[in-house]
C-alpha cells in the first residue's frame, strides 16, 4: 500500500510539472532606441525611399495567406526601371503589414527572404495545418499542458508554428537579417481592444526584447480567432529597463481636453496603459487575433502615412522630400457575410451568435478603415493643388498679382488593392468570397487564390498607372517581360 501511495504521488507530481506554462517573453535590461526590431536599423542595400512602397496583408485563413503569397509572387515577376536600373518591384517593398492568416506568409519573408519562393507553398499552403492542430492537441502530451492554467490551445499552436512552419526562428534571426522589409505582425490588445504591433518600440513599453519572441508566437498571436484559439499572453515588465515616453505623447495628453486631435490622444493614453505601474498596472498583456482591431492590417501604415508620431512615420518622411512615390498595395481576402441564419425563424444559436458578434464588426470595421484609406489617398495633395488653383487664379488679374507662395512637396499616390471584389465574372467571384477562412485547403484552390491574386494586382488601375510611371510589366507564362 506504502509503495502504491509514493507511485501515486510521483505520478501525481509528473502530472503537474507536465502541465504547459506560456513560453515568456524576456526582459529588456535596458532601453535603447537604437537597437532591436526598428525601421531605421534595417539595411537598405538597393531599396530607395524615393519609391517607397507597403504590402499589407488581411486576415482569413489560408485563403488569405495564398492570395496573399501570390501577390508576393507577381511583385517578384514584376520589372519596373527604377533609377537606372531594372529591378524587381519586390525589391523595393519597404514595409509588410499584416494580420491573422496574412502573417504567415509575411513572417516567413522576413525570417527567410527568397527561400519563401521555394519552401512556403509545400512548407504550410498546401499542409493540413487545422488538422494537424488538433491532432496535436488531443495527443498525451498536448492534453497534459493543456490542463496548465496559463498554457492554452494558442500556446499549443505557438509551439506547432514554431516547430513545423519558422523553423523555431525568433526575432534575433530577423533582426541579424537587417534587411528591409520591415515585417509588422499585428495583433489586438484584448483589454484595451486596440492593435499591438510586434516592433521594438511596442515591446518598449513592456519593457521586453523582441528578439527573443519566435515568430510562431507572433503567428499564433496575430491569428488566435476567438473562440478557435485561446488568447496569447506576455508577460509586463514595464518601469524596470528606464523606458521613457517620447515626447508626443505627453503633449497630446495635454491637448485631451481642448479636443485638437482626439486620435493622437488615444493612442497616447493606449501606450500609457502599458507603462502606468501606479494607476492601473497590468502585469500580463493577453493577445487575440489582430483581426478584431483591423481585419485588413491597414491601420498601422495609415497612422505611419498620416502622423509624424509613428515609430517609423512615413509622413515625417514626406515632409523631409524623402518620398516621392507611395505605393500602397493592400490585399483584402474579405468574404461575403454569412446568410444562412437568415433562411429560417429558428433562433440562433449560442456559437452562431458569438461568431456573429466578433465576425460581423471585424467587417464593418474593415470597410471603415478602407474608407479612411480612401479619403487619406484623396486629400494627400489637396494643399499642392489648392495653392496651383490660387497662383492661376491670381495670374488671371495680371503679372503683378502673381502670388509667392512655398508649395509642399508632392507625391504620387498609388493606391492599389487586391480584393476578391474586383473579380468581373460573378460566378467566379462569389467563388472565391466564399471560401472557408480555416487553415486547411484543398491544394487545387490555394494554387487557384494564387493565380488570381495575380491576375486582379495586374488588372488594378493604379497598378496599371504604376507600371506606366515605371515602366514595369508582370512575366506570365514564364515569359520574361
């Protein structure tokens, strides 16, 4: 009886141990702004600000990641003469923004560069991730850290990512690459509710290094769909590496009251909710899908495109004549909304609700930012052209009322997207907006989202504008061009 007791214990005890733990984020020893994972630190070699190019990638599963790949595909086949030289317009992106199922494809191009081309379709496209999952999960061991209070299914698939997708690489890797593009995997603050962009001067806050994150958790974080996937947590270390707000955020606080722009107040008080260790302190920081604060992945590049305050602030660039071409190249894997509730009285059910109720505002909001990306593109120029209209109005009075007036620097704006919308046959398009956003796919329909994410990049209008100010075309058929 005394020898079955001590067994019973020990096994008791390797139970427990067994039980999974979150991978933890490390501390920063101390904060310096000119290392770790920033815009700035990273090599430009060919790439030329002149031209300054962002791909952002949206969320939906593995349709979103091969349509998104396929772009990455045309950009690579895409020649465009460019400062003497005829490059690829892939060699010229500067930034890649993405959410959920987009990051993917846009983590693996920055751990691996061009050996994306070679390894990322058999390495997860055609994979049976979502099965793989759950098989993972239902193994002994994956039970056994699943009964861990602070290890959830979103660790599990941290780990499977880390194992079977990146190789296990972590952000030191991207960082020794120190090449552009610079990689934003985008995330939501479940808390707070708003984007949480894996950069350093994110992790800054926190007080943590990045390049100690793999970039499976980053994965797992930017795509854990409620419901699907448990929340990723990281761990708070804010008030002990002497990280020090920059200066806007004070001064944006001060202007909370009077109202001047409550957007940039905002994003003050958000960034404060991280470092304020007296008030409110959060030792643990729990991140969802980014596709619940922005299913497109565009609002980090339109805050970088329209304020000066962003770590990596596109405008500070413009305002400096840095910029003269901005191309902004957004693939949206949107779907149509779901209807079939709506074929009967019956009321709906508990997980159809739920679904509904993080599904239905992660598409309203996407349509809002499009909006605002819209409106950005439309009122980029409008001082440059108002002060065109005054200088020829005042010529028409004469010579002598000429006006002298200094024109801000203008830039050509390419605003491209890639949505299944813009797909003419309807058939075909209904088709693709109705595909699964799970993480396992026929390989005949990747190959097809593949395809067609060339097909509409090509046939966008502004891309066309584009290839004609740059003299570029896209090789098809393996014909060079």
């Amino acid at each position: 009886m005394r020898i079955t007791a001590r067994v019973t214990v020990i096994i008791g005890a390797l139970l427990l141990t067994a039980c999974g733990s979150f991978q933890v984020n490390p501390p920063l020893a101390k904060y310096d702004p000119s290392a770790g994972y920033r815009f700035d630190k990273l090599e430009q070699e060919s790439h030329s600000d002149k031209l300054f190019v962002i791909l952002v990638f949206s969320g939906g599963g593995t349709r979103a990641a091969a349509l998104s790949y396929g772009v990455l595909e045309a950009l690579r086949d895409t020649r465009i003469q460019w400062e003497n030289r005829r490059i690829s317009l892939l060699d010229e992106i500067d930034v890649i923004s993405s959410i959920s199922g987009g990051s993917f494809p846009a983590a693996y191009y920055a751990l691996y560069g061009s050996r994306i081309f070679d390894e990322f379709p058999s390495g997860f496209l055609y994979k049976p991730i979502q099965s793989a999952l759950l098989s993972s999960a239902l193994t002994p061991a994956g039970l056994l850290k699943l009964a861990g209070p602070s290890f959830g299914r979103g660790d599990l698939a941290a780990e499977f990512y880390d194992r079977e997708v990146f190789g296990a690489g972590t952000y030191a890797d991207v960082i020794a690459r120190g090449q552009r593009p610079f990689v934003i995997l985008n995330a939501t603050d479940m808390t707070t509710g708003t984007q949480f962009p894996f950069i350093q001067d994110r992790f800054d806050l926190l007080c943590s290094d990045l390049s100690g994150v793999s970039l499976g958790r980053a994965a797992a974080a930017s795509s854990a769909y409620p419901g699907g996937l448990t929340p990723l947590t990281f761990k708070n270390y804010a008030g002990k590496c002497g990280y020090q707000q920059p200066d806007w955020v004070n001064l944006a606080l001060k202007d909370r009251k009077s109202r001047v722009d409550v957007r940039r107040t905002a994003r003050a008080q958000n960034r404060l909710s991280y470092t304020d260790t007296e008030q409110a302190p959060r030792s643990y920081i729990h991140l969802i899908d980014g596709g619940v604060a922005d299913n497109i992945g565009l609002r980090e590049p339109l805050t970088a495109i329209m304020s000066v305050d962003n770590s990596w602030s596109v405008l500070s660039r413009i305002n400096l004549e840095a910029v003269d071409k901005l191309v902004v190249i957004v693939v949206n894997a949107g779907t149509n909304p779901t209807v079939h509730r709506d074929k009967t009285p019956d009321v709906p059910g508990l997980v159809d609700t739920l679904t509904a109720a993080v599904d239905v505002p992660m598409g309203n909001y996407s349509f809002d930012t499009l909006e605002i990306f819209r409106k950005t593109v439309n009122e980029f120029n409008e001082p440059m052209r108002l002060i065109s209209e005054c200088k020829a109005l005042a010529l028409t009075k004469g010579a002598e009322c000429a006006l002298d007036i200094p024109a801000p620097h203008q830039i050509e704006f390419f605003p491209i997207e890639v949505a299944f919308e813009y797909i003419e046959a309807p058939s075909e398009r209904n088709w693709f907006k109705n595909l699964p956003t799970s993480l396992e796919l026929p390989r005949e329909t990747v190959d097809k989202l593949r395809t067609v994410g060339r097909q509409i990049l090509s046939e966008d209008p502004e891309f066309k504008k584009l290839m004609q100010v740059l003299n570029g075309c896209i090789a098809t058929g393996g014909q060079k061009c």
